[in-house]
C-alpha cells in the first residue's frame, strides 16, 4: 500500500488528507492552491506515496508541475463522486473521502500525459470557444430580425452587405443593435481565423497530423481535434477502448442472468438488454466522429453505408457502425503512421 495525499481542490485554498499506509489519517490541513505550498506537504510524506484529486480546470497544471515530487498521480473522474461528502458537504471532508476512495480502488483514472500536446490542447480549446461565440453571436443578429417579423438574413453576417440588410428595420435602435453587434461578429470572425492557423500549425508538428488528413471527411480542423484529444494512440489497446472513449459504445444491463437448469447453474439463454451510448465520454471526439461519418455516409463511403443500411435496424444505427468504422481506421494510422488505403479499410467488400 501507498502513503494517500488527497486533495480537494479549490480557486483559493485547498483541503489536504494525508492517509497513512495502515489506513489512518495521519494530518488534514486547509493550504493555499499553490505548488509551493503544495509541494512542501507532498515532500514530507514518505515513499511510496500517491497524490490524489478531481479532474477540473487546474488539474493538468498540477499534474505536470506535482509530479516530480511523488510516485504517481491519480486524476480521478469528478462523476462518479457526486456524493463525496454524503449528506453535508465540506471541503475537508470530501478530501478525506476521496482519500478512502482511492485507497480502496474505487476511484477511475482519467489520462493525462502527452505533456508535448498541451500547447496544442490549448489551442483546440481556444478555437471551440471563438466558434461558439460566433456561434452565439449569429443567432442574437437573427434574433433581431425575427422580433421584427422578418426574416432573418444571413447577409448581416457580412460587414459589407449589412448596411442594406437593416434597412428592412422599422424602428432605429434595431438598425443601431445590428451594426453593434455585426461589429463584435467581425472581431470574432477574424480572432477564430487567426486561433485556426495556430492550432494547425501546431497540430503539423505532431507525426500523426500527415497521415490523418488523408483519411476522407478528415480536414485540418477535425485532425487537429484527434490529435490533441488521443494524445498517445497506443494508450488504446484495442479499438473498442477508443469507441468507449468517443462515445460509441453500448450500455447493457443485465439482472438475474443465470439459472439452475438439470442441477447445474447456467446463464440464461436471452438476449442482452442495451440501454444506449455510454455518457462518460470525450465530447470533442464523439463530434469528429459523428460529423465525419454523416458527410461519408453522403459521399466518398456512401456504397459502404449502403450495405450496412439494409442490415441496421435503422439510420442511426447504420451511422453508428460508419462511426466506429471511421474510429478503427484514424486509430490504425496513428499507431502505424501509414497513409489511408482504402483496399486495407474495406477487405471485405474487395
């Protein structure tokens, strides 16, 4: 057994419990978030020992800069501890519990490595961020004609045709709240191009960029996202491991699954209950995957998609299967760093 150093992060202050490797507490302490303070409490505890904490906004910067003073950090996933504290819910207690936890093998691993990516990551988000609020922005132009009873126009995005565009507006501050807003538009339109040349630029950087982009349906944005998100293929043993991760994989539930049958038990001979996708998943990827495959399912793999229709229960189903067909292969080449070939992809359908 390890020495446990759970902490309950916070903006400000954190809770620290420090478990012993007989299962006692040995100290609790409320301390600054900082690596300094942090580090000096980590330092004092003997070896072996584990560091412990939720995935949240700091927990890759104290990822990378706590790992030089214990054997392993445990990130753990927040979800599956939303009743940490019980009935009442403190800070300390919640890092004494995690603790516990942890020390009981109860809590699941969320990755982090790849340190090299982290500029990379940062620009993925940074560029999913000025899209929604271009996004945003948009549907608030639209809103304004809509309150009018026009209809909405897509020429008010462009900064050159808005000014006829607002002519249609009866009253003045409605032509005025347009051409602000249109302004506010034009500066994210500009900011999202700008964030998109430094997460491709960052992205080529990566050997697994080239090989991607030859895959159909996958561009340079859809590339990047992969990149950054997988991190390090060969963390995914098998391609069912990535399908878990994209949010391809099927929940089933089963209960009273065996039998006693001739005197001996025996599992029941029934069909497994499915109960969808799974919800633990990374939202980036599943997009990439979902997008890629309804634009292949229209183009380039559409005799593929085809094929799969007809014995799908329905569409999305269908869409599903493409999906994990589309995951499979970016999984392949980025492990192998092969060009795509569509000969290798689809074997059976030679």
């Amino acid at each position: 057994m390890k020495n446990i150093i759970a902490i309950d992060v916070a903006s400000e202050v954190s809770a620290v419990c420090i478990i012993g490797k007989d299962g006692k507490i040995r100290s609790e302490e409320l301390v600054p978030t900082g690596i300094r303070e942090l580090s000096k409490i980590i330092q004092k505890v003997r070896e072996p020992k584990q560091v412990v904490f939720e995935e949240g906004t700091q927990a890759a910067w104290l990822w990378s800069e706590l790992s030089h003073y214990c054997d392993d950090i445990f990130v753990c996933d927040p979800r599956q501890n939303s009743q940490l504290s019980g009935e009442h819910k403190r800070d300390q207690s919640d890092a004494r519990n995690l603790g516990f936890r942890a020390r009981a093998g109860l809590l699941s691993r969320v990755w982090h490595g790849g340190q090299e990516l982290r500029e990379l990551r940062e620009a993925v988000r940074l560029y999913q961020t000025l899209v929604e609020d271009c996004v945003r922005q948009k549907n608030r132009l639209r809103a304004v004609f809509r309150s009018s009873g026009v209809r909405s126009s897509r020429e008010s995005y462009d900064p050159k045709l808005r000014k006829e565009v607002v002519k249609v507006l009866a009253l003045p501050i409605q032509r005025e709240r347009v051409e602000r807003l249109g302004r506010v538009l034009d500066v994210l339109e500009t900011q999202r191009a700008a964030a998109l040349k430094t997460m491709v630029k960052l992205a080529r950087q990566n050997k697994m960029y080239k090989p991607l982009r030859t895959i159909p349906g996958i561009g340079p944005i859809f590339a990047s996202i992969f990149v950054s998100e997988v991190g390090c293929p060969q963390r995914f043993r098998t391609r069912s491991q990535l399908w878990s991760y994209g949010g391809l994989s099927i929940i089933t539930d089963e209960s009273s699954e065996f039998e006693v049958r001739n005197g001996k038990i025996s599992r029941k001979t029934r069909a497994v209950k499915t109960r969808g996708l799974t919800t633990s998943y990374n939202r980036l990827l599943k997009y990439v995957f979902k997008q890629t495959a309804m634009t292949l399912s229209r183009s380039a793999w559409k005799g593929h998609y085809i094929s799969i229709l007809k014995n799908a229960k329905n569409a999305n189903n269908a869409q599903l299967t493409l999906a994990r067909k589309l995951a499979s292969i970016m999984l392949n080449v980025a492990k192998s760093g092969e060009e795509y070939d569509v000969k290798k992809a689809f074997k059976s359908a030679q």
